[in-house]
C-alpha cells in the first residue's frame, strides 16, 4: 500500500473543471451524475470506497506462516468481496486518504464531470463489476545493455547485483531441439560451481559474477536423461554469447506436457481489483489450456507483512483447477499499512514450501504487487532468490500493478530479467516502461509492432504459459538481445513478443 501525492496543477485542473461542469449542468437543468472516468489504456473505471481509520503504527513483529489454506475454507475475512464490483471498491477503499484523493483526481481529469463531493464516510463513487486490469509487458533481456545503462544510473535503493558477461546456456539434442528439464553445471578453476535446470526452450542465463565465479575459464557441463556435453568458455564477454550445450543423442518424446503455474500476490488493502484478475486468470487457464497433451498444476502465496494476522499463506499446487479455483475464492484484499510490504517472504516461501514437479516442462511464478519489498527486513531476500529461483528453473514474471513506485519498478524487473522472464505492468498505475528507462512503449517500428505487447492481465498471463509451451518446439539459438538489444536493430531484424 502506498500514500500518493497531488500535484498543484492537478488540483488546479480539478477545482476549475468541477466549476465549469457544475455551471453547464445548472443552465441546461438536467441532474448531473459522475461519470466513469476513461483513458485510451484505461477503459471504464469507478471504485467505492469506505471510510478508513488511521491506526498507530506498530514495531514489525517476526515472520509468521498461516495454517494451511485449507483451513480457511470455510472462514470469510471481513473485507471479503460481497458481490459485483467489490473488489475495485474495496481496493480504492483501503488506500491511505491521500492515495483516494490522488485516484480521484486521475479520474476527473478523464472524466466528463466533476468529481463527487465527499460523503460523511469518506469518498463515494459507485460501484463497477470488475472488467479485467489491462496490462502490457517488458522484455529486459531483449534490451540488455539499454537495461544496465539504466540500472547504472539509478538512484534507488535496490540491492546491486553484477550482471556482466551474460551468457545462454543452450541444451539441444543432435536435431537442435532444446531439452527442458536438464541439469546445467558451470564451475571455475577456483573450485567454484553453480547449477541451473534449464526451462522449457532448453536454456538458463548466467550470470557469472553474481554467481560469485571467477578466473579467465569457465567449464559448463549438461548432464539431462539424453545423454552429457560439456563446453569451456572464457570468463569475460562483453557482447555476452550463447554457450551450446549440444548432445549426440535425440531428445526423449515428453508425453504429457506438465507446467507449473505459481502466484505470489499481494493481497494487502490495495490489491482488490488484482486479486479479482489472477481469480479470473485462474478460470481462463482451467478454460483454455487444459487438454489431453498439456497439464497446468496452479498454485499460490499470498502474502501480506509483518504488521498483519499473517505473513504468507500457501495454497498447493493443484491440477484440479476448477477445485483450486474454489479454495482461492475466499482470498480478499486487507492489511498491510505502510508502503512497502513483505513480498521477500512470499517469494521465498513459493520457492521453498510449493512442490515444484520435476516432470514439469516449464515453471512460471507470476509475482503481483503493488508495492515494493521491505528491504529493511532481516530474512529472506529477494536478491537471493531470484537466484534460487534461476537455479529451479522458475521463471519469474512480475506484476507491477497501479501505482507501483521506482524501487518496486527496478526491483520487479530485476527479478524477471535474472530469471528469463519479463515484467508486465498494470497500466492505468502509471508503471510502464517509460517511467523507469526501458523506452517509450508507444514507439512503433515501422508501424508493424510495438516494443511492448498489452493486453488484459488474465490474457497476458495465459499468453506466457501458452509461449512457454511453444519454445518446446522453438529453435532454443533463436534469442532475443543475443549481442545486440533489439532496439538497436533494423526493424525486419527484430526478434519481437510475438515470435
């Protein structure tokens, strides 16, 4: 949850579009009713709200894990989703009185009349049903030194880490078909060694001074169910380069195609609407990929802070969607206080306590949030286990929802970046690419495409899986910002989203 500011000129623009519209609405004497506010990205949007008590802040206690889902079956939390358009209310209701204003705002100046008057309780707006959060994506692998230009000249407070020298791991059986599922062992000649499972186009990224290698050689070693390769390589490249792992048998027939589909979601006051997206995510995936060749198994870490009744809570993965769909339904948005949350917690948790299948062909985590993590916590951190998780095979994809602030941003697309996956950004929030240096998402190329794609988050989300599932079958050399950001080629040279 955060607090958000008003600028002078925004209040400006309000108080005068509030009288100007109040004095039309006078002269022709028709009953003036505010209005959803709408924006090219946005669409119609109203949220209701409630009043919201300030309450003294308290020292964070220790970390605490709730019991297992399944004993809150059948317990509803008191700011659970009462019906059609709760959840956008209710997240626009448990924002601080600055953040409500601030949204008020946003809306008047989209909308064709003024802003309501506040009511005794607090602003009121109606109710909308929720309609699906539109979101778009960014790739900063595809975009690699534009990516460490940006990071280099940061002034946030996100944790360091060296991603010099990145190189591909490629896995590929003698057709040149890329082998999820393999171990890929890197060592130095200092006896230093890290590990990684490759994803399901048959690759892992290296970085090997976050890694803590070192020396002028590197020894990379692929040790799958088809057979081994090894290949030896120098320590520094700085046009970075794809190592090929490449063995002398066929790849091993799949048979069932298993993916593991994890959320680590925010679901602190601010987070109703985003809540309510990855619900409907959830029965788009049951809907739309579920078949006879592919097996989704879902699961999911909620998580709050150190203030709240709990810090995270687990629900197993499952592959009966329809069932988890159900027990998922009684999550609803509270809590939370200050602006950063405990989401190192929840990552940590969902790479420790969730059972990843190692028949899996693809393992995604969607992390969704809008709020960046306390970084003033001991515990867990996220800088480690976006490593763990690249070691796992788990692919981070990051959510950063309305309103995310900078760090939030940076630490969110370091986290996909280093795991091979890419930030999506909710945006209505204002969090796109432009705000933290990763280009107008506006430019086009030609007019053929965009350096983002956009879509609504459920969409987006079942896209990813669907992606994944198709570099199965991809060629794994084919790698998009291999040496040169994309941005820096000619445009029928670019490795885009949709390829």
């Amino acid at each position: 949850m955060r607090a958000a500011s008003l600028r002078p000129s925004h209040v400006l623009f309000l108080v005068l579009g509030s009288t100007f519209l109040a004095a039309c609405a006078r002269h022709e004497q028709k009953p003036q009713a505010a209005a959803a506010s709408t924006s090219p990205d946005d669409g119609p949007r109203t949220e209701a709200t409630a009043t919201v008590a300030a309450t003294p802040a308290a020292p964070p206690p220790a970390a605490t894990t709730a019991p297992p889902a399944e004993a809150f079956a059948d317990k509803k939390e008191e700011s659970a989703r009462s019906g059609p358009g709760a959840g956008s209310g209710a997240a626009f209701a448990a924002r601080p009185a600055a953040a409500r204003r601030a949204g008020a705002v946003a809306d008047s100046l989209g909308a064709a009349a003024p802003s309501p008057e506040p009511a005794a309780s607090g602003w009121a707006m109606p109710p909308q049903q929720f309609a699906g959060v539109k979101a778009g994506e960014w790739d900063d692998n595809a975009n690699y030194r534009e990516w460490k230009t940006f990071l280099s000249r940061s002034q946030v407070g996100y944790r360091r880490v060296n991603l010099d020298d990145r190189r591909f791991l490629v896995v590929r059986d003698k057709n040149g078909l890329g082998i999820p599922r393999c171990k890929v062992t890197v060592s130095d000649g200092r006896q230093m060694r890290t590990s990684f499972i490759t994803t399901a186009s048959g690759r892992a990224i290296l970085f090997p001074h976050a890694e803590g290698l070192g020396g002028d050689k590197l020894t990379a070693t692929a040790d799958c169910a088809e057979g081994t390769a090894q290949v030896s390589f120098p320590m520094i490249d700085q046009d970075d380069g794809a190592i090929d792992l490449k063995l002398q048998a066929e790849r091993r027939p799949i048979g069932m195609r298993t993916v593991d589909v994890a959320f680590v979601l925010d679901t602190t006051g601010s987070m109703s609407e985003e809540i309510a997206a990855v619900k409907a995510t959830i029965q788009k995936v049951a809907s739309s990929l579920s078949s006879d060749q592919v097996t989704v198994r879902i699961g999911l870490v909620e998580y709050k802070d150190r203030t709240d009744p709990f810090v995270t809570r687990v629900f197993p993965f499952s592959s009966d969607l329809a069932s988890f769909s159900r027990r998922v339904s009684q999550i609803s948005a509270g809590g939370g206080g200050d602006t950063p949350e405990d989401m190192n917690a929840g990552l940590h948790t969902a790479l420790t306590q969730l059972e990843w299948s190692e028949k899996s062909v693809a393992r995604l985590a969607f992390v969704i949030a809008d709020a960046p993590p306390h970084l003033d916590y001991d515990g867990p951190d996220y800088a480690r286990d976006m490593k763990t998780a690249s070691h796992k095979g788990v692919q981070l994809f990051t959510v950063a929802a309305s309103g995310m602030d900078q760090l939030g941003q940076v630490v969110f697309r370091q986290m996909a970046q280093f795991t091979g996956g890419t930030n999506m950004f909710v945006l209505r929030g204002g969090a796109g690419p432009q705000s933290t240096g990763g280009g107008d998402p506006a430019s086009s190329c030609g007019g053929t495409h965009t350096n983002y794609s956009s879509g609504k988050l459920d969409e987006l989300i079942v896209q990813k899986i669907r992606r994944e599932l198709h570099a199965l079958d991809a060629d794994p050399m084919r790698i998009a910002g291999l040496r040169q950001d994309e941005n820096a080629k000619p445009c029928d040279q670019r490795i885009v989203f949709r390829d």
